[in-house]
C-alpha cells in the first residue's frame, strides 16, 4: 500500500508487543495426553502490533515502540514491518532479547481453548529509559496507545510523558492478570476497552476486598447484562477512565462515559484527512450523521452516565483471535481521522468483522465501501441506554 506522508504529521504512538502467534486448530475435539489432526498457522500478532498494523490499513500512520530479537520470529515481524514502510525506530532490537512468542490452542469454532505465552522481552526490554527517547513523538500524537504487556514503571513513564501535553492515553487490557495494572495509572487513563472479563479485574484491582465477581451470562439480554456490569464500569469512570469501551463477545460493545462521548474529538491540526483516512472521514460523516443522537427526546440521559450499545456484526467466522485488536486499530484509525467516538466505535466493529473472517489477526487489506457500509448498518442500530443514574 503506497502512503505519502506529509511533513510535520502528527503520528499516533503505539507501544506495546510484537509478537509471533502459533495458532493450532483442532479438527475434531481435543483429548488431552495425545495429538490430533488440526492445522497450524503461523501469524503475526501482538495486541500492540494488531492495533498498529489495522490502524495503518485503515489510513493512519501509526509510530510503533516495541522490542524484537535477531531470531526467526524477530525477523520475520521487523521485514512484515519495512515492507509495510511503517517505522522502525523504536522498536528495540538486540541479541539478548528473545522476540514474544504465543502459541494458541483453538477450538473447533475459532474460540481459544488454551495457550501459552512467552512475552517477558516486552517487560524486561521496553524500559522508561527506551520509551523516554521518543517522547518528542509521543508530545506530538493525537493519541497514545499502551497495552498491558508493559511494565508499570514503562506504563507510568508512557502516560507522564502523555500527560505533560494532554495526549490523550488508550489502555488496552490485553489480559485478566495483566489489566489490573491500569491501578496505578488510571487518572492518566482517555480510554479503556476491557471485555466484560477484564472490566471485572480491573475495577477489583481498583477497589478493596475484591467487592466485584465474575459475572454470570445465562444468556440474560443486554440490558440485564448492562446493569450487572454498571458498577464496575462506573467505578472505573469515578477513578478517572474518560471512555470505556467494554466488549461483550458476540453481542458487540458498551459505549459508556460520563457525559455524551460524542463531543470528545481529536482537533483538526493533529487529524489526518487525505488519502484513505479523508475517504474514510468524508464517507462516514456522510452516512453516520455526528450527533444524530444527542437531541432525541426518548434517549433522555443522566448528565452524569451516558451509556450505548452498539451491535456486533453477523460474520462468517474462521478465527475469532484479531477481533479485540482490531476494534481498537478501527476505533485509534477513525478518531486520528476526525471522527467522533460514536462514529469511531461503528468503524471499530466493522473492522472486526472483517479480521474475523480472515486467518490472520488483520484483514490484507479494508475495502473502503464494506468498512463504511457495515458502520452505517452498526450506527443506526445503536441504542442508547435511557436515564441512567449511576447505581
């Protein structure tokens, strides 16, 4: 894909894992102690790195700081990168680092069933000391993206540094285990996309006794889902968290903020709006009118919790492991393209819909008419949740 940067570009800062991914499937269900017929694909993954790579097929230019090894796996992340003439500069690359592998265990429905990682190199190699370099970038981009897989003194060094411009900070969880240290840098915290799982550690790890349990389903509706999750969700914007994005599987996601979202905007001089990103910009305001919500009388809203549901696709899937990444990459993607928040999450889950009907973790490339065709059904299929208090 051919790119013409512009001088001067804001550039939106990624930091987080490369990492190879190992993904088996299982043909039949597995017994445990002996093999089974499947198949075994290598593919390129990392949370940070599926984020960036969906942000830059959707028109964004995405700065990336990770840390590879010299081995196999390294090299076969760092040339997908060259080729894609993306950066290279902060990703950190020496002998001693053993570049983050993951090996993926999938059922026969494309869920994972198991799967081990193998991604200390991000903690031991992605230091403040290495962040701290590019902090002229990261002064500069519309938005910074840090996942879980940091450590907490590289996750509280990425958000000062944020902080000292008011760069807007995205939290990716990643994981249960890892999202819980979101605590000692929540009040930094623009963004959060948890799936209902994560939400539940994360608002544990920021209150006393562990107060908040797994939530069980059932197969309840949505908005007895919503009301089982609105503590731990409102917990987490009491402590600082501006936007959560809240993903709930198959069902699609929970906008939820204090206040409307929909007036938190990237500024015109840090959005890009030529080349795919304007096409993107000019084709979903067109169709996925900014606001169309805020003056509808039967949405009458709490000034204090806003709260939307946003549907999730019908897809034919073949592996379900790029989703997540993939909403945020479309969601980082609209927001550097102007977009506002509502619009950004129709955008978010359309590119999920494309990653989960492909092997890899990120579509080849986004079709421009499917993208904005599939927001535009996701947007006027929003509903937004009436009068809510928060308790």
């Amino acid at each position: 894909m051919e790119r013409q940067r512009k001088d001067g570009e804001a550039e939106p800062v990624v930091i987080g894992g490369m990492v190879l991914d190992i993904q088996a499937t299982s043909s039949i269900p597995p017994h445990p102690r002996t093999t089974c017929p499947g198949k075994v694909h290598y593919v390129q993954g990392g949370v940070a790195r599926n984020i960036a790579e969906c942000m830059w097929k959707l028109g964004a230019e995405p700065f990336m700081i990770s840390a590879l090894g010299f081995d196999m796996a390294g090299n076969l992340l760092l040339e997908h990168w060259k080729y894609a003439k993306l950066p290279i500069e902060g990703i950190r690359k020496h002998q001693d680092i053993k570049t983050p592998t993951v090996c993926h265990i999938l059922d026969v429905t494309g869920e994972v069933a198991a799967g081990v990682a193998s991604v200390e190199a991000v903690e031991m190699f992605l230091t403040p000391e290495w962040i701290q370099q590019f902090k002229h970038k990261i002064h500069c981009a519309p938005i910074l993206m840090v996942d879980a897989n940091l450590s907490l003194p590289a996750l509280e060094a990425s958000c000062k540094i944020a902080a000292v411009s008011d760069v807007p900070v995205w939290f990716e969880p990643v994981s249960i285990a890892k999202s819980k240290r979101i605590a000692p840098v929540v009040k930094y915290i623009t963004f959060a996309s948890p799936n209902e799982d994560e939400l539940i550690s994360m608002a544990n790890a920021l209150s006393p006794d562990n107060m908040f349990r797994p939530i069980e389903r059932n197969k309840c509706s949505i908005g007895t889902l919503f009301q089982m999750l609105k503590p731990a969700i409102w917990l987490l914007l009491e402590k600082g968290v501006k936007i959560l994005v809240v993903t709930i599987g198959s069902d699609g996601v929970l906008l939820c903020s204090k206040g409307e979202p929909s007036s938190w905007i990237i500024g015109p001089e840090k959005t890009k709006r030529h080349g795919f990103s304007g096409q993107l910009f000019e084709t979903v305001t067109s169709s996925c009118p900014s606001n169309c919500y805020s003056d509808a009388k039967v949405f009458e809203r709490s000034p204090y919790f806003f709260a939307v549901y946003f549907p999730a696709l019908p897809a034919s899937v073949v592996r379900l492991t790029g989703a997540g990444d993939c909403l945020v990459g479309g969601m980082l993607a609209s927001l550097c393209a102007g977009l506002d928040v509502m619009q950004s999450v129709a955008i978010g889950i359309a590119a999920a819909k494309g990653s989960v009907e492909v092997d890899s973790n990120v579509p080849s490339q986004f079709s421009l008419s499917t993208i904005a065709g599939d927001a535009r059904k996701v947007y006027s299929a929003a509903k937004v949740f009436p009068n809510q208090s928060k308790l």
